[in-house]
C-alpha cells in the first residue's frame, strides 16, 4: 500500500479505537454494577461469540462471512451497555488469542474489527434500552419495533465505520465498487432475527439462552453447504476458461498468465489483497465467453470479415453472462464484461471511457494486452520485451490507462519512460496491441 494511504488507514484505526475506548469508558461510568444473573448471560453469549468467531465461513473470493451477529445482536438486547460492548470486543480478542491467526499485520485490523463490533453493539444496546423500560423484563407491543430500530443502529454503526476504512484504503475511485456489496444482509438479518427471539426467551428462563447455538449451527451448516456449491460451480467455470485457452493452442496458458500480472500491477497499485485476488479471479475468466465464438472465427489465419469481428467481439458479454450466475461476483462480470473497454472510448461493448470503466477490467486490459504482445499468434510471432514495452508506452493513455500501465513497468521493474507519448525514434510500425 502506498504510504499516504497507510497512514490514513492508521489514522482511521486509531480514530476509531479512540472511539471505542472513550464509549466504553462513559457507559462503564454511567453504568451499573452487573448482577449474577446478568453476568452469567454475559459469559454465555462471550462464549458463543468466541465459538462463532472460531469457525468462519469462507463465503466467496477470500471473503469471509462470521456467524457471531446472533451472539452479538442477543448480548445487545440482554445486557447492558457497556458489558455488551465488553463482550463483543472481549470475544473477538479471545478467539484471535485461541486460534493464532493474528501476525504483526492482522493486528491493526483486530483492532478495528474489535473496536467497530464495541461500538455498533454498544448503539444497538444503547438504542434498544433507551426505547424498553428494562432490559426485556416487561416486553410489550413496541419490543418488536425497539428490537428493529437497534438492528438498524448496529447496521448503520458497522457499515459507516467499515466504509470509513475502506476509503482510507482504496480512495474514491473503487469504493464506488464496494457500495454495492452488501449481499450477506438477509443472512445476516436471520441471524439477528434469532439472536432476539433466543434473548427474548432466556429473559423468562436465562437456562435458554445457550440454545442460540443451534440456529447457529443450522445456519453454518446450510451455509457452508452452498460455499461448497459456489466453490464447485466457480471451479468449472474455470475449467471453463482453461478449454476456452486450450482450444487455440496460441493461447495455452494465456489467462493464468494475465491473472499473473493482474496480481502484480493490484499490489503496486496499492490495492488491498481482496481486491487483487478478486481482479486475478475475473483475470482467469475474462475470456470464458470465447466458448460461444465458432473455431472458424476463433482460429482463423487470415483478416477477419466485419461480421467475424462483431462475432468475436460478442465474447466479453457471453463470459458477462456466464459469470452473472455468481451473485458474489458483481464485481468480477463487470470486469469481464468491460475488459476490452479502450480508455479513450473507442473499445467495446459500451464504448465507456477513462474512470467510466471498473479498475478491475482497466487492469486486465494492460495484463491481457502485454501477454498477447508477447505470445505468438497466428499472424504473427511473439514480439521480444523490449518491443512489447514500447508499444505498451505508446498506447498508454488511449488504448490503456497510463496509471495501470506505469504499475505495470514498476512491476516489471521497468523504467517508466515515455509513457503516453508517441516515440518518434521508432524504427518499426505500430503492431496491433489489440488482444482478441
Ligand atoms: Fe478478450
């Protein structure tokens, strides 16, 4: 990550710990003392916060989804503020120390997960309180509407101080991408949905509240179930895309290669390692739908007719299609189906132009071109590096995005020279950097 952007991530971090700590320390004082009862629903639900925390669901490209919004949402609605908090940070802590995973470089980020869950469980609590009498003791009509307002407020807490984070990290001109990622909400909601009517029960008969952990249990079960499913469909899409490369022997290998460079030129970027892997996942695919384009097109020698070009130039919405199928790789189609996008305007499908067009696809777009460059086709041979370099400076600025293309050479270890400019010294023509 490029220095200013890693310190403002450290600054959010530490804005946000500040936050926590300082709500913590007001409801602490405003607070009363626990008694028995209390204490031990706030040791159960520590324990099934650490428990859910302990089995995470791997439910897409590197992301993961927890199953502890139950455990979390019951502790808001049971106890009071600031224990609930205590619990919420307290328990991920715990399941951290257990399970080892947190390096030297994870800790910045169990500092923000543990102060952002402290603070969205401390307003829900806080909301849900303000609006019940007592805790859950005298539940009325307006229990359902209060339990709904501190879903609202958990919700709202989370996803401000996520988007927080996430724009200190990756800027502006991807976090548009990231807006509209929000698909494990009605999992979620479910999971919240049992966390109140558990804490709704154990408030006649606190012996109850441990039952939360069979919901729990189901969810995870059917969850990972479906990952399973998700894991198997992804993986023959790519074997999808690997016939699709094997079919013309010029291109053996060609999308393991560019997702290669995608990695590269996603770390000199600066972006974070979700997003890269996410980009080299719609990298090994991008060409998937030159399934539907006919091997007299596909693997002709000679120059295409205009009819063949519109064929071949169909690709990029087919693959689009096939990986639609996905409803955790929005973002991933909208590479595919952008990747022959030029940054000028005059590329296709949907002629966008500059920042108009997904990173994502920018990126793959330089990968893609720099590796057709340099494999042989069947109109010509592969053009040797220095060439290719040349050419990808030249285009850098209409065909390609010169920011993409100087990551590029800082991956490659080139000098970043000429970059958009034409090169008057050329001594050859300008080959065809168009992949197709
Ligand atoms: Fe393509």
């Amino acid at each position: 990550m490029e220095p200013r952007r890693e310190r403002n991530v450290q600054v959010v971090v530490f804005a946000v710990f500040g936050l926590a700590a300082s709500a913590e320390a007001v409801a602490i004082a405003t607070g009363g003392v626990p008694g028995l009862r209390e204490l031990a629903a706030g040791a159960m639900l520590f324990a099934l916060v650490v428990a859910s925390r302990l089995f995470p669901l791997h439910i897409g490209y590197k992301r993961k989804m927890l199953t502890d919004s139950g455990s979390l949402f019951a502790a808001a609605l049971v106890l009071q503020p600031w224990l609930a908090g205590a619990v919420a940070a307290g328990g991920m802590g715990a399941a951290e120390l257990v399970s080892q995973r947190t390096g030297a470089r994870s800790l910045k980020q169990l500092v923000f997960n543990s102060s952002q869950r402290l603070l969205s469980v401390m307003a829900a609590a806080t909301v849900f309180h303000a609006l019940t009498a007592e805790p859950l003791t005298e539940p009325g009509v307006s229990l359902g509407m209060a339990a709904t307002v501190a879903v609202g407020a958990m919700f709202v807490t989370n996803d401000l101080l996520l988007l927080g984070v996430i724009f200190a990290q990756v800027g502006r001109s991807i976090l548009r991408d990231w807006l509209v990622d929000r698909s494990d909400i009605p999992y979620d909601l479910a999971l919240y949905a049992s966390g109140f009517v558990v804490a709704l029960a154990a408030s006649f008969h606190l012996w109850l509240l441990p039952l939360l952990v069979f919901p729990i249990a189901v969810f995870h079960r059917a969850m990972r179930t479906q990952v399973t499913l998700r894991t198997q469909t992804r993986e023959a899409v790519e074997a999808l895309a690997d016939v699709v490369d094997m079919r013309d022997p010029y291109t053996f290998n060609h999308s393991h290669r560019v997702a290669e460079f995608v990695r590269g030129i996603g770390v000199h970027l600066g972006l974070s390692q979700d997003v890269v892997e996410e980009i080299a996942a719609a990298a090994r695919v991008h060409d998937v739908g030159k399934i539907g384009v006919r091997d007299a097109v596909l693997l002709k020698a000679g120059p295409l007719t205009d009819e063949e070009y519109a064929e071949i130039k169909r690709h990029p919405d087919i693959g689009a299609k096939l990986t639609a199928r996905f409803p955790d790789f929005a973002r991933g189609t909208a590479y595919i189906r952008h990747h022959h996008e030029r940054w000028d305007g005059r590329g296709y499908p949907q002629g966008l132009r500059g920042q108009q067009i997904p990173l994502g696809a920018r990126i793959i777009s330089v990968a893609d071109t720099y590796d057709a460059l340099t494999s042989s086709r069947v109109y010509r041979s592969a053009l040797d590096e220095d060439v290719a370099r040349a050419e990808l400076a030249r285009v850098a600025g209409t065909q390609l995005d010169p920011e993409v293309v100087t990551a590029f050479f800082a991956f490659k270890g080139w000098v970043p020279a000429g970059i958009g400019q034409t090169n008057a010294s050329r001594a050859t023509a300008p080959v065809s950097t168009t992949p197709v």
